[in-house]
C-alpha cells in the first residue's frame, strides 16, 4: 500500500501533467515551468497560469521531500484550483487524482 507521501507526489505529477499536456495542446505551446511574477496582484494571460502551476507542482514535490506536507497539500490544492478554473480538468478528474490522499 502507497504511503501517504507517495500518494502526494503522484498527484503532483498528475496535476503537473494535466497543465503541460494542456500548454501543449491547447495553447500550442512548448511546456515551460516559471514563477508568476510576485508584483503583479492577479494572473493574465493562461499560458502565465500554467507555467506557474507547473512551477508549483515541481516544487511542491521538493516540500514533500523535505517533510512539509502541509505545504504541498495548499500548492496541489491552488494548483488544481487554477487548472478547473481554465477548465483544464474537471472537479471530477481532481477527485480521481486526489482519490486516496
């Protein structure tokens, strides 16, 4: 049976996996993966929303690492929050993903 943090990291990479197939597809993008500038107060344009969510997710994954769970809970969380919200995945999806967590 899959230990609680091997739980998160799968969805992480599940999240993180969900907004690079959507950068690709359907921004026709290449995948990238950069912090949402900190000065600005809300998000612009959807490929600045994906690139920081696959930011997040990579470095959610180094939180679990270091044994700051709680963290990455709250980024996964904002993360798939943001993909529902450019209807990237569904409510339903997440649920799968999230399913044993």
């Amino acid at each position: 049976m899959p230990t609680q943090k091997e739980i998160l990291l799968s969805a992480l990479r599940n999240t993180g996996a969900i907004a690079t197939q959507y950068q690709r597809l359907k921004l026709g993008e290449s995948a990238t993966a950069v912090p949402y500038p900190t000065h600005l107060t809300q998000f612009g344009a959807k490929n600045q929303k994906i690139s920081h969510v696959r930011h997040m997710c990579i470095h959610a994954e180094e939180f679990v690492e270091n044994g700051d769970v709680e963290k990455a809970q709250r980024w996964l969380c904002f993360a798939q929050g943001v993909l529902w919200e450019i209807g990237a995945a569904s409510i339903d999806e997440f649920r799968k993903i999230n399913a044993r967590l």
